[in-house]
C-alpha cells in the first residue's frame, strides 16, 4: 500500500499511480478542520487513501474539494467521509453525468479507456454524485491555522479546473490543469500561456499536480512553456 507523503507539518499528498491512472490526492490539516483535494476514481481509491491516512494517525477529511470533472478525480465522491465541495462549473458538469449513468453508460466508461478498466476490474460498481457544497469562482476556508484558498483558474485541460492553495505553506495543488486536453492532450497555446500569468501572480514554493511529483514553481511553468 502506498503511504502518504508529508510535505509541511500540516500537508500531505497520497502518490499518484499510473496502472489505474490514479491521480494525487492531497490533504490539509487544519486544527478545526481537515481536507482533502480530489476524491479519487472508485471506492477502492477512496478506501486505500483512507488506509493510508489512518497509517500516519491523521483524521479522515471534513471536506474533499474537487479541482475538475474528470472521473478519475470524482468517482470517489459518493463514499468520501464528510462533505464535497465543487466550482459550479465542474458541479453542473457532474449533474449532466448524474442523470446518464445507468449500466450501460458505465460499461461505455470502461469502453473508452483501459485505465477505468483497470480502476474497476473487480467489479465494484460505478457511481457519481454532485458536491454537497457548490461555490461560485472563489471559497476560502479556515481550518484553523492553516487557511484553503479554492479557486477558479485558466488552464488547458478544462474550462472548470479549480487551483487549492494554502499560503501559510506555500503549497498549490492543481489537479491535471497543466495537462493538454482530453483526449488528444492537445495544448492550447494560449490557454497555456494565460495559465503561466496566472501562476506567475501566486505566491508558492511548491506545485502539485494530479498525475507526477511536486514541483517547484520554476518547474512546474516550465513543463507547461514546454507542452506548449
């Protein structure tokens, strides 16, 4: 089982894993409150992150936020501990999943990509839910002394990606944004460079995206300067 890696006294992220195409999955602790970033992409991932958190002693989330639609960060939703909280965006988005998803369109998910037949070989079943806690571009939460900044962002991966910043260390998690488009992982070359203006604005020490390690911030803007 994969252990979680502390990257602060007060943040930590669970490794990413290509087989499944599992992404990172992040978490805050906060003195009245814990997060954390992205739900995962069955109930299996859910389970083994939690296995993980309860290896190190830390408590399971108060609140999971999702930094995009993309299943492989939201199929967890419907068996995380504690509350979810989207951008209305990505929110609308899994309410459009929501209302198709019946067998055959859980069988069409595994059609597409051999990733989510690996994620779901043994059969466990296929759900999506909407977040119980919707926001529009911005939400800040204190956790107690440890501040969760969420917010909306350009990126060319999605129109819904949503970047998760905590400023007393120095740490931004952002999911796949620096990701080209699904499914041909085209880069838009101006979505791209906004997002480096974007990022160049943020104070952060350290990057962590959904599917590598942590970057630093000169790291991180020129992997995407070198996608473009």
């Amino acid at each position: 089982m994969k252990r979680m890696v502390r990257l602060t006294e007060r943040i930590y992220w669970y490794p990413w894993e290509e087989e499944r195409d599992r992404p990172v999955l992040g978490y805050i602790k906060g003195d009245n409150l814990t997060m954390a970033v992205d739900a995962g992409h069955s109930s299996a991932h859910v389970q083994d992150f939690y296995e993980a958190l309860k290896a190190e002693g830390l408590p399971l989330p108060d609140v999971t936020c999702i930094t995009h639609w993309h299943w492989d960060h939201t199929f967890g939703m419907p068996f995380v501990h504690g509350l979810t909280t989207a951008e209305e965006r990505t929110d609308r988005i899994l309410k459009g999943i929501v209302e198709k998803m019946d067998a055959d369109y859980a069988r069409s998910m595994m059609d597409m990509d051999e990733h989510i037949r690996a994620e779901y070989a043994e059969g466990q079943e296929m759900r999506v839910r909407q977040a119980d806690l919707v926001f529009r571009e911005e939400l800040v939460l204190n956790c107690g002394n440890c501040t969760v900044q969420l917010f909306h962002g350009p990126s060319p991966h999605t129109d819904d990606c949503v970047y998760v910043y905590i400023p007393e260390g120095k740490v931004l998690f952002l999911g796949d944004a620096p990701c080209g488009a699904w499914p041909d992982w085209h880069v838009d070359a101006g979505k791209a460079e906004e997002m480096i203006r974007f990022l160049q604005e943020i104070d952060f020490g350290t990057a962590v995206s959904g599917h590598w390690d942590p970057q630093t911030k000169d790291e991180l803007i020129r992997f995407i300067r070198e996608s473009i």
